[in-house]
C-alpha cells in the first residue's frame, strides 16, 4: 500500500514538474513573443490586414498641335457596398432611398438596386458590386445619397477609381502616339510618343491605406491615411489632325488598290522639322491595313532613285560637272565586272545633259558621272556624303531610329561595286525619315533640320538645327531647279503629278528589292516639298512591294499618294495661297459691300469667327472668285439672301 502512494506521489511530482516546466517555457515564450519579437509579430499582423497600396496618377494627355486631343487619361469609378459595417438599423431606414436615388442616376429599376443591397446585408457581403465606370458627376451624387453620405464606414461606401486611356483618333497614327506599359519589376517598355515621353506623362503615385475584409478584398481606410497622386504634365505634339487624316486615308486607299505588303507617308513642316503627319500601315494576312510598326522611323532600305540627288549635290559641291555637263549614256546600259546597270527606257537616252539625266532619272547617267568623276578618289565621294551628315542617326525622340549606311572605301566589304552601286542608291541604307530630312534640308535652303514630335508650347517649336549648311547656295540652286523640272517639266518622270495651281518640286524611286532571287520586288516612292517657290511642307511616301501587274514604278504608285496630300493640306492652308491671284471661275461673287460679306457656300464653319483675309484663299480654293473692300472679322451674324443658291450675307465686325 506505502509502495503504491509512493509511486503515485512521484508521478504526481512528474507532472507536476512537467506542467511547471511546460507553464515556465508558455511564459517565456509569451514574453518572448511580447517583448522581444512583438514589434515584429505586429507588423507581420499588420502587414495581413493593413497596407499601403499604389494609387496611379492621371497621365498627362497628348494634344496636336492644335490643341485637340491624340491621348486622354479618362478617369471612371467602381462603387461597391461594404453590408457588415453598416448597422440593422441604418440599413432599413435608408436603403429604400438609397435605392430610388440609384435608379435615378443610372435609369435603372428601384428593384434592381434595391435587390443588390439586401443580398448584400442578408450574407454579409463586405464588397458587394453597385455600379461600373460611374463618372466623377454622378460620383458627387452617390456621395450625397441616403446612407452612402455617411461614408466608408457608418454608410459602407466603397469607392475604386479607375484609369484608362483614350484615344480619339482611334487606329490612326496609333504607332507614332504609341503606347507604355509597366513590368512587375516596375521597369517601363512601349513605343511612339507615349513612351519617349513617358517620364512627363506619368507623374508621380499616390498612396492609400487599405484594410483587408474578406475574399482578398481590400478597404481604403479614409481620406486621411492617403498621399493624392501628382498628375503627369500633358505635351503638345507637332501632328495636325487634318493633316493626319488626310495623309493616312491617302496612303490607304493606294496600299488597298495596289496590294502593297505595307507603306509609309510623313509631312514635315519645312522650316521647323515638325511632323505634321505621319502614317505607317502594313498589311495583315486578310489583306487588311493597319499601324503595324513605324516603318518611317526603324526600317532602312535601299532608297534607289532618290538617292540620285545626293549624287549631283556631291558632283556639283566637287565640281564635278554642271547641270548642262553632256553625258553619254550609250545604249541605256553601263557593264561593271559582268553586272549590268541599265536605264528603264530601252536603248537609252544617248547624249543627254546631267539636267536631264536626273529628270529622266537615267541610271546610266547618274552612274556615269559618279564613277568617272571619283573613279580614282572614291573616299571623296563618301566624304562628301558623310560631310552632308547622311551617315549620321537624326537622334529622334522616338526609340528606334535605324542606322543609316553609306559605304566607305575604308570598310572590309568595299569593292569595285560599290561606288557605281551607291550612285542610284544601292549598297546604301536610309530610313523615310532620313530621306526626307535630306530632302528638307534642300527646301530649307541647305539648313538641316532635326524632325520633331513635340513642341515647347503650342506657339514655340523645339527646332533644331543638325546642319546648317549640307552644300553651297549656288549647288541649292541648281538642283532646286533640277526637283521641279522632274514634276513640271515635258519627259519629268513625275510629270504625271503636275499641279496648274501651285508647284511642287520632288523626285520619284523605283528600287528593286529581292533581286537576287527569281520574285524580284519593288518599292515604289516619292519625295519633294510644296510650292515649290516658297515651300512650306515637305514630304515622302514609300510603298513596299506594290503588286507588279498593277504598277510598280515611284510615278505610278507613290507620287499620286504626294500629289493627294499636297493638294489637300495647300487648300487648308490659306497662308500658302497668293494673294495677287484670283481664280478665274464661273462661281458666285463675294463682297463685303456695307460690312456685309456675301457668299454662297455650305460649310459656314469654315469661315465664321476668322478674319475675311485669311479665309479669302480658302474660299478662292473651293471655286470662287473673290473681291473684297475694307477689313473685319466674320461674326455669326447673318441672313440668308437667296434660299435657293443658298447665298448668305455675314457681317464683318
């Protein structure tokens, strides 16, 4: 019996010892964790109900350079109802009302609503959707309703901003405006203009302290616990929405008629370098058209023909020849090494002078003057290309500008090819954009300009200069003269494009591409600047690969597309038009005898709130043969004069 007590007093001792010591290692543990890991405990504890969460700011927006809009930030709110904060009692005094204030605002039935916010009370749900995409006015409402004017917490009010992004010209240049997006690791990629400019655009984020509820669902807190975004600055962009129109629709509309793989159009603003407009579209496998990748800022090719007339620059900058310099082009074909160049006139052009050889745009001829002229001195020929800065990128804010290439004879591939190769643009690689600012540089009188996509301010350019002189004024001069006998001239490979209102100076191009395989391609172009005695834009227009049973040269396929542009963008440009011509047509007489201004035309908005001296030419271009007495604005006022010819008399100020 004594054994026995004394074996149950030491198992008594045992676990009474092991609770002591299990009670000490409790309390220890519970210091342990309240003194001395707490802080952290409470963070971890913290961090899984509380955060601090990102709030995007509003991106700046894009604007052209007239001030409407290429990209919006459009801001809209998601409203949600968090039923467990809100009390029995406040839930069935107010949600009858609340529900009627809610049909109202989004013409939706009371019912509806209504049923919305009881299942939401009767399962306790803590983020029950009430409506998407509310805008910031009817937000203002819905903070004012029964309920929901008591806020996050007594009203369950849950409000979740969303950022989008819009653009109003919706396809059209959508590679040039672009777009950003934002990695997990918070890196930024995208292209075009929303990406260059990216660090104005974005601004700067916001914080909001939110609390975890149920479902992964997070609550904001309230206004207090949050840090607002800072908005990004909005940038005005060089394009002109007209402009952009009518440059994309033109080069559609010819890409569709002549099955083109893709093509490219840009408008530059001759003094400035400003672009004005600029379409790039590339066909899909179901043959339809869209911005696909901004070919006249990363694709170089061998630009062909219009390489021709950084040719006769280097010839006459060297004194090489003079525009009336005879050549002999033979039979219209040059033999070097077993290879052939040949001019597209069977049996040539014989005897012509280089004024011609670039009108007709004889191969043999450009070919003959260059290889006979630097024959023995290649490097100078190259020099000279290099000194006009052809073999430099333009540096342009929009990433992925290509490299140009012109051929040296100090590179490892030069041979006995490449100089009579490079004469009409083969061995050689530019970008449109290349060409074009070339070409530019001639209508600028010899000042190379930077192409531009964003202004300082819509009345100061960001111009900049990248050559202020790519040859002599006597060397401007001739070829001046030279790119508008190629339009205006009898025998002018774009003679075609001829216009009897104004004149336009340019040069066309047929390059082969793929022609060492048995589909040998096309690419078809057309580059100059309008008018010519005063030119105001420039602009060059490449289309690849053209079907060839329906055309393939530059005349037939690309300077059409020019011609469309020039005509359109002259006509909206009353400042172009000169004002000691008027236009002699059978058309309705415009006076302004007694301050009235008499017209007949359709389109009054054309012409009210502008003064009657800028929108003269713009009249003079629809038809009409203007006189005018005095000065004034164009007000709203005005009566109609004759119903059925639709004349009306508009008062000037």
């Amino acid at each position: 019996m004594e054994t026995n007590q004394k074996q149950f007093l030491y198992r008594l001792y045992l676990v009474a010892g092991v609770l002591v010591f299990l009670g000490l290692g409790i309390g220890y543990k519970i210091f342990h964790i309240q003194y001395v890991d707490g802080n952290d405990y409470r963070k971890i504890a913290k961090n899984n109900t509380l955060q601090n969460f990102t709030i995007s700011p509003e991106r700046g927006n894009i604007f052209s350079d007239d001030g409407s809009l290429l990209a919006a930030s459009t801001i809209s709110f998601d409203i949600y109802f968090d039923a467990v904060t809100v009390s029995d009692a406040n839930f069935s005094k107010y949600s009858k009302e609340l529900s009627k204030e809610l049909s109202k605002t989004f013409n939706k039935s009371e019912k509806t609503f209504l049923d919305r916010l009881n299942f939401a009370k009767n399962n306790n749900k803590r983020y029950h959707l009430i409506n998407r995409g509310v805008s910031i006015e009817n937000l203002n409402k819905i903070r004012q309703m029964p309920l929901f004017k008591m806020g996050g917490v007594r009203g369950g009010l849950i409000i979740e901003k969303k950022n989008s992004r819009d653009y109003p010209l919706n396809k059209i240049a959508e590679r040039t405006i672009g777009y950003e997006r934002i990695s997990k690791d918070d890196n930024f990629s995208g292209v075009g203009l929303e990406h260059a400019f990216g660090s104005k655009l974005r601004g700067k984020n916001g914080l909001q302290l939110m609390q975890k509820i149920s479902n992964g669902k997070w609550k904001p807190i309230s206004s207090s616990n949050k840090i607002e975004p800072i908005p990004g600055n909005d940038i005005i962009s060089t394009i002109n929405v007209g402009f952009q129109d009518i440059t994309h629709h033109s080069l559609l509309k010819q890409l569709e008629d002549f099955e083109a793989d893709h093509g490219t159009a840009v408008v530059m603003e001759t003094n400035t370098g400003e672009i004005k407009a600029i379409s790039n579209l590339g066909r899909t496998s179901e043959g339809k058209y869209y911005e696909k990748l901004n070919y006249a800022v990363g694709e170089h090719f061998e630009p062909g023909s219009t390489f021709k007339l950084m040719s006769v620059i280097a010839a006459f900058e060297d004194d090489k020849v003079e525009p009336n310099t005879i050549i002999d082009t033979g039979k219209g074909v040059l033999s070097f090494y077993g290879n052939k160049v040949r001019d597209s006139k069977p049996g040539g052009y014989g005897k012509i002078s280089v004024n011609d050889a670039f009108k007709f745009s004889s191969n043999t001829g450009i070919v003959k003057i260059i290889s006979e002229s630097y024959g023995n001195e290649p490097h100078k020929f190259s020099d000279r290309l290099f000194n006009m800065g052809l073999n430099n990128k333009l540096g342009l804010s929009i990433l992925g500008e290509s490299s140009p290439r012109i051929p040296h004879p100090n590179d490892k591939n030069w041979n006995g090819l490449s100089l009579p190769w490079m004469a009409y643009g083969y061995g050689v690689l530019l970008s449109p954009l290349q060409i074009l600012t070339f070409y530019n540089s001639v209508a600028n009188n010899g000042e190379m300009v930077k192409p531009v996509f964003i202004r300082q301010s819509r009345l100061e350019s960001n111009k900049v200069v990248l050559n202020p002189s790519i040859c002599s004024e006597d060397t401007l001069n001739k070829v001046k003269l030279m790119l508008e006998n190629v339009v205006n001239d009898e025998g002018g490979t774009a003679n075609n494009i001829q216009s009897n209102i104004y004149r336009i100076a340019g040069k066309t191009g047929t390059g082969q591409v793929d022609y060492n395989t048995d589909n040998m391609q096309y690419i078809s172009s057309f580059v100059g600047y309008f008018p010519a005695d005063k030119p105001k834009y420039s602009c060059i227009v490449i289309i690849h690969k053209p079907n060839k049973k329906k055309g393939y040269y530059g005349a037939t396929v690309a300077a059409p597309v020019f011609k469309k542009i020039a005509d359109k963008i002259y006509s909206l440009t009353p400042e172009l038009v000169n004002y000691n011509e008027t236009k002699k047509i059978n058309s309705p007489q415009i006076s302004n005898k007694g301050k009235t201004l008499s017209i007949d035309i359709d389109n009054l908005s054309l012409i009210i709130g502008k003064n009657y001296k800028n929108i003269l030419p713009a009249l003079e271009n629809l038809g009409f043969n203007v006189s005018f007495i005095g000065t004034g604005m164009v007000i709203k006022d005005f009566r109609i004069k004759n119903k059925s010819q639709k004349n009306i008399v508009i008062s000037l100020t």
